[in-house]
C-alpha cells in the first residue's frame, strides 16, 4: 500500500477539502471498471498519484463554437476520422472522465478545466482570469488572450443534459465556494496572488493520471511520428528532444519505435558528473593551455533508477571562457541509440535542433503565426495557412538570394529589403519628385 498523501484544494486561505491519494486510486479504479478497454502496460508501470494537480488542454469537442486548438493526449481508440488521418484530440468520454475525476477533487479544478475545454485556454490564460472577467447573470466570459492575440467575449455554456459540461454550475459553485482575499483573480494562490500555470499543469496531470489517460508528450509523439510515416514510409525519423521530455515514459515509447533515432538532452547528477570527470579535468587543462574555450567529448552506458535497463548517453565536457569572466564548467549529456561517435552525434545531429528552434522563431516573433484572434476554429486555421505559405516562399527566396549578402538574412530583413515599397517625396514646389526605395540608401 501506498501512504496516503493528502491533497488540499488550493483556496485563497490554504484552508479546503482534503483529497487523499488513495480516493484518487479509487477513483481510478472505478472508471476502469466502467472502461476495462483503456487499461494497458502504462498503467502498470504508472507510480502512485502523490498530489493534486492538472494541464491545460485545449480540446475540441462537437458542436462548440470555440473549438480548441492544442492538441495534448493521444486518443486511445480509433475513430472514423482518425482513419481519415486527421488530428484526433481528447474523446468526449476522455474529457468527461478527466472533469469526473477534478470535480472530485475540488470545484476549483472542474471549472479551471472545463475553461481550458470550452474556450481553448492556455494555462497561463485560465490562469489570468479575473472576477470581472465573467459575468454569471449575462452568460458570458471576456476571454484574456495572449501572445499578441486579441481578447475576445464569449459565451459561458449551460449544459443540462450533461452537469460536468456546464460552464454556469461549475463557476457560480466555485465563485460561492471561493472565500474573498482581496485578489481580483478568479483563480488565486494560497497567498492570494494570480495562480502560476505550474500549478494548473500539475492538476491536470493528476486528474489525467487517476482517468488512465497516457502522457501528453507521449501521445504527441504517437501522433506526429504516425503521420510522419504515412507521408514519408521511406525515410528515417530522427527525433530530437531537449531535456524536459527526458522520462521514462517518453524513453520507453521511443525504444519501442522500429527504426527510429534519437537524442534526448539529459539534466546532470551526481552520477553522471562523475562519469564525465576525466574528461571535465582534460578539458581545464586544455582551456589553461589555450586561454580558449575547450571541449572533449565522451560516452558512458547508464541507467536511472526508473529505467528497465541501461541506454547510452554521450557527454561534452565544456570549459567556458569569457573575457572579464572565470572560467565555468558545462558538462552536457545527451540519451541516444545511435552508434555514431560522441562528437559526430553532438555536433552533427543533436546541435542542429538549434537552428530549427530559429526557424521556429522566425515563425512566431516575425510571421506572426500566433495571431488567432478570429472566434471560429477554422478561421484561425486558415490564418495560420496563410502564414506558413508566406514563410515557404521567403525560404525559397533565401535559397534563391544564395551567395548574397542575403543568404542568411532573418525573414524581417528580407521583408524590409526586398518586399517593402517606400519613396522619398522631395521639392518644395509642384512638381514634386519621388525616389524609389531601391534607389535609396540601405538603412
């Protein structure tokens, strides 16, 4: 038996409801009981629910008028459309069990989740709710976007059929609850301040837990390497992973993938430091030599104490020199099945994630591909259609700009370089003149 670790329902006060992890357990076991098709190997090998918490997701479910559009967790049956090859998010029956197992918990996480469901709310967004924000006698909610997207006012659903699924219920049974501190958050912390999205993910992820739904990462992955491999059954998939997605879970399902290379970034221990000091003392010496920084690369075979077995992982043992600064430390440590050397697969394979990370960013900060203020799913959809179609044409111009002082411009110096039209207007009297902006000076 698992010890009963109590899980409190975060009120304003620190005062609530106390859940313990084995009525979670419970809870578990009941929904297996009316679903004996989920159980599988996970479950088996899932540990214990030791606390309460949860994700946002941002789910789609027929009809609603603003669908969801972040897909989280792999759906566990096949549909109709799943056969099509469309995205397949959350089941209506996985949802419902999530909500079952929240409104257990506390009223507090039924309705933060079923916010994040109805309106498709990042965490930080369900987070950033403010009593002002809704407005129980109207049905309707002033949905606070960010990164760059408009804010928008929606309405609330009042569900009768379905009492989980009903939006009014859910928040005026959590604002009588909710005991005033002085917060303007609908959501607040133990001290009264605006609720971390920490917090919101490790509720979703408990509640997902006790509803025998498998990992987000993994159900990402399943997916993506799904389509992937229908469009390209030739190829060799090589994934690349930073250190977050390093669990057993995610470790497990990649070794299971026939044919499939990776690299996972791996945080440092004590047992992996220690692996890596011969190498860590060769490269102070070499970096007092050369007054550079140096680098000597390595491997070890090691297991962490939730791993079925022992996996390779291949080190750079970094000494990092800044003029004006001492010399640091930065051992690195990547997870592989690939047979390459350490530096070939550091440099060559697992480095090049850098450069699509630009790309990635180029796409965000200067395409503007976030910008979904539109109220329907497939208008947002459209935009961000558009806004990659443009970005495949400016990287055919940058291949095309090859052997140019261009060949390595961002996508915003392209646009003022190439694509913006100006003049400048001189004279006094009539007629006025205009230079083209390709006759001008380069700013």
């Amino acid at each position: 038996m698992h010890p009963e670790v109590p899980v409190t329902r975060q009120r304003p006060c620190g005062q609530g409801r106390r859940v313990s992890a084995a009525k979670l357990q419970a809870l578990r076991a009941d929904h297996f009981s009316q679903r004996p098709d989920v159980r599988d190997d996970h479950e088996a090998t899932r540990p214990p629910i030791t606390g309460r918490v949860v994700a946002a997701a941002s789910l789609r479910e027929e009809p609603v008028a603003s669908p969801a559009v972040i897909p989280l967790v792999a759906k566990r049956a096949r549909t109709t459309r799943a056969k099509r090859g469309q995205m397949t998010f959350l089941t209506p029956e996985e949802i419902l069990a999530v909500l079952r197992v929240a409104r257990e918990c506390s009223t507090r996480d039924w309705a933060m989740i079923l916010l994040a469901y109805r309106h498709g709310l990042r965490a930080s967004e369900v987070c950033g709710v403010k009593l002002a924000d809704i407005d129980l006698k109207a049905g309707s909610i002033s949905v606070p976007r960010l990164k760059g997207s408009l804010t928008t006012t929606q309405p609330l659903y009042r569900h009768r059929g379905q009492p989980l699924l009903d939006e009014i219920a859910a928040l005026r049974s959590w604002v009588r609850e909710r005991e005033p501190d002085g917060s303007d958050y609908l959501f607040s912390s133990q001290k009264g301040g605006r609720l971390h999205r920490s917090q919101f993910f490790r509720v979703f992820r408990a509640c997902s837990q006790a509803a025998a739904l498998p990992p987000e990462a993994v159900g990402i992955l399943r997916r993506l390497l799904e389509r992937v491999a229908r469009a390209f059954p030739r190829a060799v998939i090589r994934v690349r992973l930073d250190g977050a997605f390093a669990t057993p879970e995610v470790l497990a399902f990649l070794d299971r993938q026939p044919g499939l290379e990776y690299t996972v970034n791996m945080a440092s221990n004590a047992v992996l430091n220690r692996r890596a000091e011969r190498a860590m003392r060769r490269a102070r010496r070499l970096s007092r030599q050369s007054g550079e920084t140096e680098h000597v690369y390595g491997e070890c075979f090691y297991a962490a104490r939730k791993w079925p077995h022992r996996r390779r992982v291949i080190f750079k043992a970094e000494v990092v020199r800044h003029p004006g600064r001492e010399p640091r430390d930065n051992p690195r440590f990547v997870v592989t099945n690939l047979k390459q050397s350490p530096q070939w697969i550091y440099e060559r394979v697992y480095c090049q994630r850098g450069e699509i990370e630009n790309r990635i960013k180029e796409l965000h900060n200067e395409m503007e591909i976030g910008r979904t203020s539109c109220s329907s799913f497939w208008a947002n959809q459209f935009r961000v259609l558009l806004t990659a179609a443009a970005y495949v044409l400016l990287q055919e111009l940058r291949l095309r700009l090859k052997r140019t002082g261009c060949a390595r411009a961002q996508v915003a110096t392209l646009r003022e370089r190439l694509l913006k039209l100006g003049a400048r207007v001189g004279g006094l009297g009539s007629p006025r003149r205009a230079a083209p902006a390709l006759l001008l000076p380069r700013p």
